[in-house]
C-alpha cells in the first residue's frame, strides 16, 4: 500500500528549480533514509510531503488525499505526517507534558485528561515520564529533541518525517534519539529520515535515496549501496561523511 506518491513534482522558488520532475513512491513500513549534499533538495521534499510547501507542478498524494484536494484536505494531511526537525521547535513556555498533549487537544479536540494521559503514555515510550514536568530549557537536546517526537507521535500520525533530527545534538545524545527513531521503526512505523547518520541507514533503514540537484539519482537496498556504491558521487559523498 503506498503511502506517499510523487508524480513528476516540481518546486521552484522564484526562478530556482529546487525540485525536478521527482517521482517517488513510500509504502507503508517502509524506513526511507534520505541523503544528499547539501542544498539538493531533501528538507524541501520532506516539506512537500506533510504540505509546509506547495508544489509547483506534477501530483503529490498522501495517504490517498492529493495536495491538490483543497484547503480542508490538506489540513488532514499534516495530521497524517508527523514532523521533526532539527531545532526540536518546543514551546518554551510549555513544559514537556503540556507540549506533547496540546496537539492531541487541538487537532484530536481530545480533552485535557485524555490528551494528557496519551501524551505520558508517549513520553513512557521515549523514556522521558520522570521529566513530564519540566520545561525545555531544563531538558538536554537529546531529551528535546525526544519530547519533539513524542509530540509528533501524538496526532497518530499515519508516516513519520525526520529533518536531520540529530545534527544539532552531541555526539554522545545522538544515540538515544536513534534508538527512539529504530524502535518506532521496529513497530512498523513509516518513516523518511534525512540524515547524515549512515550507521543508522544501513542497520534500520530499508531503502536509501540518495539526491542531487533536486533530483532522485540512487535508490535502493541501504546494504547494497552502502557496501557497494556504484554511482562515484554517491561513492564521494559517503566518503565524506564517514
Ligand atoms: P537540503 O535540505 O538538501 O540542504 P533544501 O531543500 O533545504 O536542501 O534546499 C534546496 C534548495 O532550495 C537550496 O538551493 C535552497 O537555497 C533553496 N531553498 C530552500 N528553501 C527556500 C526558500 N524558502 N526560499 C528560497 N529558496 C529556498
Ligand atoms: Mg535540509
């Protein structure tokens, strides 16, 4: 069953092409690992997909809506497409708790109680319940950014979007994202993740796009292309990102 469709997308932003005549096709479960050098085009298309950018030309459907469907139906796709991004984007003002269930209330018009207790639920799952109280300012990036998806999760989204979710963090609080991120992916989650994390493409991903210039060049078995990467720009880059 396909989750997102790209038919022959393109997005301009004024005279620059930023994607070009992109077809693409995410099924349910997939763990799409997204790749590319800068500036080709990865945050744009994650963007695409949950609506924060409206295409220029071709189709774009999720979750059997087109963007393309008018003002109402693309407001349920953005509850259909959870998203993180880099700067974990929290409400300050809000502590972890109360950031987690306010989607719930707002798009889900769940009830305090309710939202509130499916956003412990969600913060047990990230392993943060102990810190439902605390603001982000008295989180560690690592744990932010784990309350982000948290939030995230609390729409039930039907596919989950990851903007370089660890390039803002330590190296050492990167890994208890990743493990958050493989164990959603073990539940059988959809997901596309950007990231430059290539142990994690090869150990949770089942499918790596590799982008340039706007364009789909590579995509295939994360395994395969990994150890054996055919393509020489594919071959250079993961060079340097090793
Ligand atoms: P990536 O995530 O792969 O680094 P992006 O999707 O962010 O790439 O950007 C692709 C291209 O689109 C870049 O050239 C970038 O400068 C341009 N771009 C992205 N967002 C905007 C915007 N809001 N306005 C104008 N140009 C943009
Ligand atoms: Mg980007």
């Amino acid at each position: 069953m396909s989750i997102v469709q790209f038919k022959n997308v393109t997005k301009e932003f004024g005279s620059i092409k930023v994607l070009t005549n992109v077809d693409l096709e995410i099924h349910k479960g997939e763990v799409v690992v997204l790749i590319g050098p800068s500036g080709s085009g990865k945050s744009t298309l994650l963007r695409c997909i949950n609506s924060l950018e409206r295409i220029n030309g071709g189709d774009l459907i999720v979750d059997g809506i087109s963007v393309h469907d008018g003002k109402n139906k693309v407001r349920l796709i953005r509850q259909e497409a959870g998203m993180v991004f880099q700067q974990f984007n929290l409400f300050p003002q809000l502590t972890a708790l109360q950031n987690v269930a306010c989607g719930p209330r707002w798009v889900r018009r769940l009830q305090r109680r309710e939202a509130e207790e499916l956003a412990r639920d969600l913060l047990k799952k990230v392993g943060l319940l102990e810190r439902a109280d605390h603001y982000p300012a008295e989180l560690s990036g690592g744990q932010q950014q784990r309350v982000a998806i948290a939030r995230a999760l609390a729409v039930r989204p039907k596919i989950m979007l990851f903007d370089e979710p660890t390039s803002a963090l330590d190296p050492e609080l990167r890994h208890e994202v990743l493990r958050v991120m493989q164990s959603l992916a073990e539940e059988g989650m959809t997901m596309v993740v950007v990231t430059h994390e290539i142990g994690f493409a090869r150990k949770v991903g089942t499918r790596l796009i590799f982008m340039e210039g706007g364009k789909i060049s590579v995509d295939g078995d994360p395994k395969v292309l990994l150890d054996n990467p055919e393509n020489p720009r594919l071959k250079d880059f993961l060079q340097h990102v090793h």
